[in-house]
C-alpha cells in the first residue's frame, strides 16, 4: 500500500478553498461593492487631507497698510539771513580840533544829547571874546549914528555902515557860539557805546570816526529771496527766524519787500522785524527765516516714500479684499515728507506703505 505525505502549506490552501466554495457568487460580490465603497470613502478622505495641503500652500504676499487721509496741507521754504539794524551810527565831530576828553566808554549805555566827548575850544573862546568886544563897540557906534539920524544929522551911509558893521559881528558871534556847541560832541540816539577810535590827545576832525554808537532794541533781519517766490512773500507776514547759534526761534513780521530784482543772483531784498528785549541778537547773527510756500485745504495726503514711478505714472497701490490695485496719480506738491495727491486716490482707501515693491495689480496679500 502506497503512503501519501501532505505539507501543511498545501493543506491549508485546501482548507482555504474549501471555505471558498462553501461561499456562493452573490455573497462574494456582496463582499467585493462593500470593499468598494469603503475604498471610495478612504480616497475622499485623502482628497480631503490633499486640499488642505494645497489650500495651506497658497502664496499671499505681506504689507502694511495705513488709510488715506485728507488734511490741510502747508509747505515751507528756508532763507538765510543776517540780523542788522538801522540804529548803527558813527559818531564824527562837525569840526576839527584836539580831543580835549572823552566822556564814555565802550559798552556804556548813553541816552540822545548826552556828551561823548569834548573838543579843545581855546581858540573858539578867544575869538568869541574878541567878536563880542568888537561888537559892543559896533553896537555903540550904531546907536549914535541912529540917533544923529533921528535929529537928520549925519549922513544915510555912514548910519547904514554901522548897521551891517554891527549885524555882520552878531552873525559872526552867533557863528562862533555855533561851532563852540558842536565841540561837545553828542549821542544822536539812545544807544551803547559799542567802540570808541581815537584817544584823547589826538586831532579830531569831520573825516575821523569818533563813537560807533548802537542801538539793539529794535532789529530786523535782512535776507535776499529768490525770484522764484516772488508773489509769496508779502508785508505782514508772520515768520519764525531760527537763531542756530543761540537755538532759539523768534516769531517776526515782514516790514519791507523789495521792489528790485537783483540781476546778479536773481533775488529781491526782504526785511523782517523781530523783537530783541534782552538784547542777544547781534547785527550780523546769522539767522534762517522760516517762509510759508504754499497752503492746501483738505488736501489728499500721503507719505512719498510709498511713490513709485512706471516711466509714465507716478503710482500706488491699494488693498481691497485681500488684492491689491495700482493706482495711477496725479501729484501736486511736496514738503516734510508727504506729497499731495491731485488725482488717482480718496480718503478712506487702505494704501500699501510697507511692501508695495514687492507686489503688482492683482497681488494676494496679508496685511500684517
């Protein structure tokens, strides 16, 4: 009798088969659409989870955006100027003589009429009493002739020379007494003594400087302007004039526009009082005057740094619904920083002021 060895793989394919057969065509197929449908579940899950992904991926750009406003809009031009006044006076005598004394000194404060200094007048005096004694003389003569000529005795000449005898010795003394005032020579104006040229001992005379005398309570600064703002600048004005060296700022008025265009540099002289009570700002500080350029009411501001130009187009853009817009502009004038917009932009739009290289017309953006 021949004997049979089965592995037991081989046996249990038999076994599995067997199990097989006991199961009938429609339970199988039964089987095979649940396996389906569990499958097709499983593919939308991870159709799902795909999107996700791909919806994570999207590329949006980051900016800063800040609202368009509109304001009054104001611009400034600078001027440099110095400071002078028209109380800077120099002292000459009226006569030429020697420097008896000198009555001031320098930085001392004097008022109109007082004496600075005092000319030797020996000579003026000496001829002052011998003009007087001549005219007394004159004037005796003359009463005798007049009263000879009251009783018709003596002639009409010799009564008419001793008049102009005696009236040309009165011009005379009148003269003389003249010239010994002006060798006092005095303060024109309130003011102080800012240098004093020559000393005492030393001659005097009308083409010498004697005193500069200065006076500082009322000063202006004088500066030329460009034609280019002629029309701008007009008696009245308020101004603030920035004293750099003391770091002060003074408000001032304009006093005088000049009616003159200088052909060498092109500009016209302006003046601008200022006020000067403790008395620091000097003739010839150097200042800088503050200018109103240019005046816009409600104007449609925004900053220029945010401006870009396309060779054609000053533009912009703004965001709306997370996309962004260019917007082509027109632009007026800018100071400080911030240019007004003509056309091309309104208030209450979002305008990109950080990122706007980075992105063009229909850019996906996240505002940050």
């Amino acid at each position: 009798m021949k004997k049979y060895i089965i592995s037991a793989g081989v046996l249990s394919v038999l076994l599995l088969t067997g199990c097989q057969a006991e199961k009938t065509v429609e339970e199988q197929l039964k089987e095979k659409r649940q396996e389906i449908i569990s499958l097709k579940k499983e593919v939308k899950l991870l159709e799902k989870e795909l999107n996700k992904g791909k919806e994570k991926k999207v590329n949006t750009i980051p900016v800063k955006t800040e609202q368009v406003v509109s304001k009054d809009f104001e611009s400034f031009f600078d001027v440099h100027g110095v400071v002078a006044t028209n109380k800077n006076i120099i002292v000459n005598p009226e006569f030429s003589g020697m420097i008896k004394s000198i009555k001031v000194k320098e930085g001392q404060r004097v008022s109109k009429g007082q004496v600075l200094a005092v000319l030797d007048t020996e000579l003026i005096e000496r001829q002052i009493k011998e003009v007087e004694k001549g005219l007394e003389f004159a004037t005796q003569v003359f009463q005798k002739q007049e009263n000879l000529q009251k009783k018709n005795v003596g002639t009409e000449i010799q009564f008419l020379e001793a008049k102009n005898r005696k009236e040309s010795l009165e011009k005379s003394l009148e003269s003389l007494r003249s010239q010994l005032k002006k060798a006092y020579v005095k303060a024109p104006i309130n003011g102080t003594i800012d240098e004093i040229f020559p000393n005492v001992g030393e001659l005097a005379s009308p083409q010498s400087p004697m005193v500069r005398l200065i006076n500082i309570s009322d000063v202006f600064v004088k500066t030329d302007i460009s034609e280019a703002h002629l029309g701008k600048v007009s008696v009245g004005d308020e101004v603030a004039v920035i004293m750099s060296s003391l770091n002060e700022t003074v408000m001032g008025k304009v006093t005088y526009v000049g009616k003159y265009i200088n052909a060498m540099n092109r500009t016209f002289l302006v003046h601008v009082d200022i006020p000067n009570p403790k008395g620091v700002y000097l003739p010839n500080l150097l200042s800088v005057v503050h200018f109103g350029n240019e005046f816009v009411k409600d104007a449609v501001i925004i900053p220029t740094k945010v401006l870009q130009n396309d060779g054609k187009h000053d533009y912009v853009f703004t965001i709306e619904n997370g996309v962004s817009h260019k917007k082509n502009l027109t632009i007026g004038s800018s100071y400080d920083g911030q240019t007004v917009i003509k056309e091309g932009l309104a208030a209450g739009e979002k305008l990109v002021v950080e990122g706007q290289t980075t992105i063009v017309e229909g850019s996906l953006v996240e505002e940050k």
